[in-house]
C-alpha cells in the first residue's frame, strides 16, 4: 500500500477550484501520471458517476474505473479499480481569502494478487509523483 497527503494553497478561489477538480476527467491536465480520462456515465457529475482512465505509472500503463463517491462543496473524493489495484483520489478544500484556496490532496494505492510484491517500489514512485503532481495542478489551477 502506498499513500501520500499534500496541502498546498493555489492563487484560485475556492469555487473554482472546487467545479474543476470536482470533474475527473480534468485529471489529463493536472495529473502527471494520466494519459487519458473520460466520463463514461451520461450526465451532469456527481456521486455515482464514473471515468474510464489510462494511466502511465512505473513505467507501465493501466486502465482503472473511477467513481465519484463523494461530493461535497469543502471535500471530494474519487475511488479507482481494476483487477489489480484499488485507488483513491480525496481532495480537501478550505477557502483562504477570495482568491486563494487550500488544498488537502491524499492519494492512496493499493495492489492485489501477485501484483502487491511490488509495493515497496511503488511507494518510492508515489512520492515522486505526489510532488509532480502538486506542481502540475497549482499550474493549471492557476492559469485558469
């Protein structure tokens, strides 16, 4: 099991933070380790609604199911599955000032069968990522 906690603040306001990140598919933009995602429930977003995503991690690439499985005005929270591994998005939200927000971003990745002896590797690479992704979504968040 691998988890990373990052709480950075971005030049946004909250509400704007909130209505993008709250769309999964938003994650090609500001998530490092995604190739593609697509909403595969129609309709508006909200709990219930799912995302087909290609992912590049360690050097190999997967495709999970995500869910959105919550959906608050302060906290989301997306959960991810395939045959191997059971992740989780979960993003916090507290309002700065008018213009900035604080982000609590807490990842999550476990693997199942044969696949979890790769864990100790996958941890190290989840740092990794962690900080990438921290910088990437700050970007993004504030070019919007």
């Amino acid at each position: 099991m691998a988890e990373v906690s990052r709480t950075f603040t971005v030049a946004a306001p909250l509400e704007k933070v909130v209505a993008y990140l709250r769309d999964f598919a938003n994650t090609e933009a500001w998530d490092p380790g995604t190739d593609t995602c697509e909403q595969t429930t129609p309709g508006p977003v909200a709990v219930g609604t799912e995302w087909h995503n290609v992912s590049s991690f360690f050097g190999r690439t997967t495709e999970l199911t995500y869910r959105m499985t919550r959906d608050d005005p302060d906290h989301i929270v997306f959960e991810g599955r395939n045959g191997t591994a059971a992740t989780s998005d979960d993003l916090a939200f507290e309002k700065v000032d008018d213009a900035s927000t604080s982000i609590t971003y807490r990842a999550h990745l476990e693997f199942t069968g044969l696949a979890r002896f790769a864990d100790p590797v996958a941890r190290l690479a989840f740092e990794v990522l962690a900080a990438k992704t921290v910088t990437q979504m700050t970007g993004v968040l504030e070019a919007r």
